[in-house]
C-alpha cells in the first residue's frame, strides 16, 4: 500500500515517526501523524490546518506538555496504592526534606550524548517506532478515502480524511473538538475537489 503514496504522504509518515520519537513516545499514533502532516511539504493541508489555528508548532507544544504535565495518572496511583504506596505521601516527603515544589524544581537528567552528539547509552532510539492499531487503521482508511474520490494515489490529504475519520479523543482535542474535525473535513475535500 505505501507504493501508493505521494512523496508528500510518505514524508508526513516518516515525519511522524521522527516526531514520535523526538517526544519520546513509544509508538506512532494518530496525533504524530497530524503532526507528521501539519510539518509536512504540502501547502494546501498546511493552510487547511493553519486556518483552523492547527500547525506543527502548537501540535507539539501540546503533546509535550500532556507528557510532561503529569507523569502518573490516576490509574497508576491507584496501582502503586494497591502495593502500599501512597504518592501524596512521598510527595510530602519530599518537600519536607527537600523544600516545597522540590519535583516541580527538579530538572531531568541531561542524556549522556554518543560520538556524534546523538543519544548513546540510552539515549535516542533510532530503532523502529511501531505504529498503534489506531494509526494503522488511519493509514488504511486514506486508501480508502482515495478509493472512493476514484484517486490512484494516496495523496496527503486523503491521509487527513483518514485521521478525520477515526480520530482518536486526543486528535479531536488538538483538532478543536468535533465542529472543528467537521470544518477541516470539508476544507480537505474542497482542496482535493480543486486539484482534481
């Protein structure tokens, strides 16, 4: 199926794997590939996304920020509770011996660098980046979505139909909610109804 892809649909997938990576995520989902699209070489989606206040920068400023705002979320809580681990009470701890807010004031570890200033010892993997069933099925549904206009290839654009068409709560976060998916459907078959 990635035969037939554009040159800009494959480089929004490889940039969402470079995306997902540079986050530290563990696999590629939907939301890296809007990201991989709103960074993307094509114009027509770029401004479709920027019209709707969508672009690179704001993607992944929100996706840092979700995945540094809150390291434990409360199932994880109520995991370490089941074994005895209270995390207000560790918290407390901490701020008596090391002074209040002392983990909001921690700064992580600098990664110690490779040879060529890449991450070594642990640092980052430039290994495979696995795809979740929800981007799969995103990248099937573009080929679908190119089917039904009757397009022989797969162009950026139909891969944005298919994250419109199976977004993920997080992608309709970022996309402005559900008016917003709705607008940008339509912007995104007004583009490809001009091209065509």
């Amino acid at each position: 199926m990635f035969e037939r892809f554009t040159k800009a649909a494959r480089y929004a997938v490889v940039m969402a794997q470079e995306e997902a990576r540079m986050l530290g995520a563990p696999n590629i989902d939907v939301e890296h590939l809007l990201l991989g699209l709103a960074a993307g070489p094509d114009d027509g989606i770029r401004k479709v996304l920027a019209s709707g206040g969508i672009t690179a920068a704001t993607i992944r400023e929100s996706l840092s920020r979700k995945r540094s705002a809150e390291p434990l979320g409360e199932e994880d809580a109520a995991a370490l509770r089941s074994i005895g681990i209270d995390l207000d009470a560790v918290r407390e701890s901490l701020d008596a011996t090391f002074g209040a807010d002392a983990l909001d004031r921690a700064a992580a570890p600098e990664k110690p660098r490779g040879r060529f200033g890449f991450g070594g010892n642990g640092g980052t993997n430039f290994g495979h980046i696995p795809f979740t069933k929800a981007a799969k099925k995103v990248l099937e549904l573009s080929l679908r979505e190119a089917i039904t206009r009757s397009d022989n290839r797969i162009e950026a654009a139909h891969v944005l139909l298919g994250v419109l068409r199976a977004p993920t709560p997080r992608t309709v976060e970022l996309l402005g909610g559900d008016e917003g998916v709705e607008g940008i459907r339509r912007a995104v078959h007004d583009l490809l109804d001009r091209a065509a």
